[in-house]
C-alpha cells in the first residue's frame, strides 16, 4: 500500500523556557515568531525606550535645540519630584 498524504511537520523551539516560541520547518533555518509572553513584549519595548532616551541624551552634545530641550526636561524632572 502506498502512502498518499504526508502530514508537514513543524518544529516549535524556545530559548527562554517558553517565553518566546519560534517555529520552523525541519531542516529549515528560517524561523518565524509563534508566540511571545506579552509580558516579555512589555519589558522589551520599555528597555528599547530606555536606550533611546539614552541615546537621545548622548546625541544631545552635537544638537544645540536638542541640548536645550534635555535641559529643560531635567528642570521638570526635578521640580516634579519635588511636588511629591
């Protein structure tokens, strides 16, 4: 007897215990994004706001209007914590 349907196989593979999951193709190196904790999404993207502050404030030296508004937000900052 001869088989006429072969069922397609995906391999579903996570590097941080489950909290992204890839999937691919056997023998395949491509892989595509199956799911991510949305808690993980939520700490990256506020670590990618993080390092964009910081690099906006180090790209600051170069760009007087720029200097001018990081100062005037460190004013803020501070008189706001003051209001607590």
């Amino acid at each position: 007897m001869m088989v006429s349907k072969i069922t397609e196989v995906t391999i579903f593979e996570s590097p941080d215990g489950g909290r992204t999951v890839y999937a691919r193709h056997p023998g395949a190196q491509h892989r595509s994004l199956h799911y991510q904790d949305p808690k993980l999404k939520q700490e990256l993207d506020e670590l990618e706001h993080k390092r964009r502050w910081a690099e906006i404030f180090e790209s600051r030296h170069n760009n007087i209007a720029l200097n001018e508004l990081c100062s005037k937000v460190e004013v803020l900052y501070e008189l706001s914590k003051k209001n607590k």
